[in-house]
C-alpha cells in the first residue's frame, strides 16, 4: 500500500526539526512500517525513529436557524509522525519559508 506523507508547517514542527524530528500528517490508516517506509522513499533519508499519535477531532456547534438550538458535530481525527532521522541526514521542508524571509 503506497502512502503519502505530508510535512506539517507549524511553528512547533519547525523548532522539532532543528534537533532533527520531522511531524508529518498521515493517513489513519497507515502504521509504524508504512510511515518508515513512505518517509525513506520520498525524502531518500535514513529513520532511526518513530513515534505516533491520533488527534481527536474538537466538538464543533453549529447554528441550525434563528431560534433552534445549534447542532454538535466532530471535526475529523488526524493522526501525526514525529520521525526522527539518522545522523547527517535532513528534509528542506522550510527552505521556501526561509529564502522568502531573506528577500524581505
């Protein structure tokens, strides 16, 4: 089964990846293995290692008119990698935001 991995853009991931821990969103039902093996044909680099979590989605209410009471409903779960690669290797996933920082 073939994966994509997408890197997460936050403030957080971009301090994890100055000590060379990557966050990528994933699919729900990708595992360890999947992940291992997506992130290494992708980016070409080597993983030592991987943890993982779901994030449940927030209860979320919304109106149904004037005078009804609003409805609930979930937003949906994400699950998140934080890989951590071997010595010497690393992923330009910041170099865009960095040269647009230097234009400036």
């Amino acid at each position: 089964m073939n994966i994509s991995v997408i890197p997460r853009v936050s403030e957080k991931a971009y301090a994890q990846s100055q000590n060379n821990v990557y966050v990528f969103n994933v699919p729900l039902t990708a595992n360890k293995q999947q992940i291992v093996a997506a992130v290494e044909t992708q980016f070409d680099v080597k993983v030592t290692n991987i943890k993982t979590l779901v994030q449940s989605g927030k209860a979320i209410r919304f109106s149904r008119g004037k005078n009804r009471y609003p409805g609930t409903t979930t937003r949906k779960d994400t699950k998140k990698a934080y890989v951590t690669l071997a010595a010497g290797n690393s992923i330009q996933v910041f170099d865009a935001v960095a040269t647009e920082e230097e234009k400036k």
